[in-house]
C-alpha cells in the first residue's frame, strides 16, 4: 500500500522488493526439486535464473537508491551510491575480458 511520505521511487523499490522474493521462493523451490528429485537439467537452468535474479535485486536497490538521492538533493548520498554503481560496472566490464 502507497503511504502518502513515501516517494514514488521508495514505494517502487518496496514492491520490486516484494516481486522479487514472489519470484525467487518458488523458482528456488522448483529447482532444488527438479535438480535433486529428478536429476533434471532444467532444474539447473531454474536455479540458475533464480541467482542471477537474486544477484540483480541489490543492485536495482542501488540505482533506485542513487535516484531517490538525486530526487532528494542529498548529494554525498548520491555521490556514494554512483561510486556504488561505477564500481559494479567496472567489476563486471573487467571480469569478461
């Protein structure tokens, strides 16, 4: 539910939050099923997923973080969370090489 003192970016990142723990549960769930029951590859390409979107949710935090900062005009929070941001995107430009 919308509180009238949350911003929009706040209550967005609330219910991304939520989504993404409805998606994980029952992903992992599935997947150890699938993977330990049965030996079935799909189930390591489930659990697989399910990682990868668990990976994701902190950093979509940080740049709902570093937005809500710049909407706030909080600029050494915001400078923080870019420095955040760059030093994920240099660990994951470097680690394809």
């Amino acid at each position: 539910m919308y509180h009238p003192d949350e911003s929009p970016i706040e209550y967005g990142r609330r219910i991304l939050n939520r989504a993404g723990i409805a998606v994980i549960t029952p992903l992992f769930i599935w997947g150890l099923v699938a993977r330990l029951g049965f030996g079935s590859s799909t189930g390591a390409a489930v659990l697989g997923f399910a990682c990868a979107v668990l990976v994701a949710m902190p950093v979509l935090n940080v740049i709902a973080v570093f937005a809500e900062e710049i909407r706030r005009r909080d600029w050494p929070f915001a400078c923080a969370a870019a420095f955040v941001l760059l030093m994920l995107a240099i660990s994951l430009t470097t680690s394809f090489r």
